[in-house]
C-alpha cells in the first residue's frame, strides 16, 4: 500500500460550521504533512508532524487545528474559517523523519469551500 | 529566508519539442531536491537529487542537480499531450522535516 488516502475529497462548508478533514496512511511513515494549495500556486506548507508530535506549524491561524491520533492517522479540525480559506488541502507523508533521501507522498486532497 | 524559484511559470511547446524546466534554490542545511508533477489533484513524485553533476533518467524524463550553483534542471524530450502539468520543484532541508515548494512551472502541450 503505497497510497496516501484524504477524506472528503470535497467539503462545502459555513463560516460558522466545525469540520474536520482526515488523512491515513499505511506505509509506516513516521512523518505527516498538511499543504494548502490555492489555484495556480503551489503548495504552502502548514503543519509537520514527527513521529506524532507538532514539529512545525508554519504561523497558521487557530482556526485551523492538527491532530495526530497515531502514526497512521493526521486530521485538520476546523473552525470558523473564512472564504478565502477555500483552497485544497493536501495530506503528505514521508518515512522516518530521520533517515536522509525521502521523498513526500501526497494525498490527492479535500478540495474545501467555505461559503 | 528558504526560497525556492522555478522558471519559465508557463510554457506552451508542440508535441515532439524538448523542454527544460528550471529550479533555484537557496535553502539552509539542504538536504535533497525533488521534482513532481502536479495534474489534477496531488502532486506525483519524479525524482530526487541530492549529489550533483548526477544525472537521474526515467523514460524521456530526465533531471540533474548542481549545488554549487544551487539549482536543478528537468529535462523532458518528445514531449506528449500527456505531459502537459505543473511541475513542481521542492527542497527540503536538514533542520526540520519540512518540503519547500517552488512557484511551479505550468507546461501545455499542445498537438
């Protein structure tokens, strides 16, 4: 299992709605990432997770809240969020954060509009 | 401050042309240099370079890191309709565990 798997793939929600978007992975990386990815730019890194521990959160607004219940697991609670966090939301994750030469798989995202 | 800077942002090429797409960096404590290719939704990995003048091929695609000069190069020959992206160039460093993206390449091919 090579894949990293994002749920919804589509989320429409209120300004005043609580939702979370979830992200799992099976193929014992020890490190997980959120992106957020608006049109036509790339991907800005926002939260990093080590071996289940918030190891970078990039000046990310509250609204926006990681969780890593276990090493398979990564979800971005979310709160009172704002039009222009409409964006897709990309999960990645990497092997140990500790081993040199890895590179990112990417989930194919939860494309979110918040109305 | 890390910055990663990709060149052209979009090229419009016909089907059998060669591309070459660029990447420049200025990273502290780099670690490896990736390239992928975005068309829908997630990005898909092509390759990562952490020694220079080493050339990784796969198929028509090709890419090759200099890190005196801080930068990389993707090759594409004969090119297709199929390769038409966002080819995203991204760095990670030593300190943290985090991949920088570049501002990404935009390549249609056109028939």
């Amino acid at each position: 299992d090579t894949e990293v798997t994002q749920t919804p793939k589509h989320l429409v929600m209120g300004m005043t709605n609580k939702k979370s978007l979830k992200c799992e992975q099976h193929m014992g990386h020890r490190a997980m990432y959120w992106y957020k990815q608006k049109a036509k730019k790339p991907p800005e890194l926002m939260f990093v997770y080590s071996y289940e521990k918030l190891s970078i959160n990039e000046s990310v607004p509250s609204r926006f809240s990681p969780e890593c219940p276990n090493s398979s697991l990564l979800n971005l609670h979310l709160h009172a969020l704002q039009p222009e966090d409409s964006a897709l939301y990309l999960c990645a994750s990497s092997q140990d954060p500790g081993r040199l030469n890895t590179e990112a798989f990417f989930g194919q995202g939860t494309r979110l509009t918040v109305v | 401050e890390d910055k990663v800077v990709q060149s052209p942002l979009s090229l419009v090429v016909h089907e059998g042309d060669t591309v070459t797409l660029n990447c420049s960096y200025e990273v502290t404590n780099f670690r490896s240099l990736l390239w992928y290719k975005q068309e829908k939704k997630a990005p898909t990995f092509l390759f990562m370079l952490t020694s220079s003048g080493i050339e990784k091929k796969s198929g028509r695609l090709s890419s090759i890191l200099d890190k005196k000069e801080l930068f990389s190069i993707l090759n594409i020959t004969a090119t297709q309709t199929g390769d038409s992206a966002i080819y995203l160039c991204a760095v990670q460093s030593n300190t943290g565990n985090q991949f920088y993206f570049g501002t990404g390449t935009s390549l249609t091919v056109i028939p």
